[in-house]
C-alpha cells in the first residue's frame, strides 16, 4: 500500500509514540506500509523538529529526528512531482497532494481539516490516523 503521511502526522508520532500517530509510526516500522515523501516532506520535518523552542518543549535530540528521517527513507519511496496544485485551502498543505497524484497514492493520512476536508482528493482516500490504522 502506497501511503502519503503529512508531516504533522508524523511528527506527532514522534512526540507521542504511544498515541494513535505512534501507531502509525510502528506500523510503517514493521513495513505494513510504503510512505511516499518528497524532499519538502524531509526538509519540513527537519525544520520543525530542529527549532530550539520546539525541542526544548518536547525534549527532541538530534538523534530523535535522524531516526525519524531514516525511518522514511528506508519505509519510504522517495517521489517527485513533476506538477503541482493548488487545491487545498492551506497552500502549505498542497504538497502533500503533488506527492499523492505523482506517486499514485492508496490514501493520504492527515490529521490536519485542511486536508481532511478534501476526501476524497482526485480519487485517493483522505483519512485520519485512526481511520487509517483501521484499514491497515
């Protein structure tokens, strides 16, 4: 299963891992998954994760963040779209969707309204983390 994750998503993973978004980390951990990530997808991660504000707050270390990144490489597939939309009501969030549409995505998972409230986009499944994890 292709699976585009928005970086809040796994983020949060990462700072509650026993929560439903730590699920979804364990399972792309135990390959019941193929993340598709783009290079804006890894260079957000790093920018949220690498503010002094933000690690202080959730006690992040540099170690935290390479695990994470490494995760979605080996797990992941890495895509790049060769066109882009503009169809969420955040533009942030329309990154995520190029990645959906260039690597043909079995669903997008987000916790974010933004994007939730696309389902479905183009075709592909727009869910929760919970809605996904039951899928899986």
């Amino acid at each position: 299963m292709l699976v585009v994750i928005d970086t809040g998503v796994l983020v949060s993973g990462l700072i509650y891992p026993q929560g439903t978004t730590g699920e979804v980390l364990r399972a792309l951990q135990d390959g019941k998954f193929t993340l598709l990530y783009s290079k804006e997808t890894i260079m957000e991660i790093v920018d949220g994760l690498g503010r002094k504000k933000f690690r202080l707050k959730y006690h992040i270390v540099p170690d935290d963040i390479s695990v994470l990144i490494n995760l979605i490489r080996l797990r992941g597939e890495a895509v790049t779209p060769k066109q882009r939309v503009a169809d969420c009501r955040d533009p942030k969030d329309d990154k995520f969707l190029d990645v959906a549409l260039a690597g043909v995505a079995d669903c997008l998972v987000s916790g974010d309204a933004d994007v939730l409230s696309m389902n479905p986009y183009r075709s592909i499944p727009v869910v929760s983390p919970g809605e996904f994890l039951a899928i899986i």
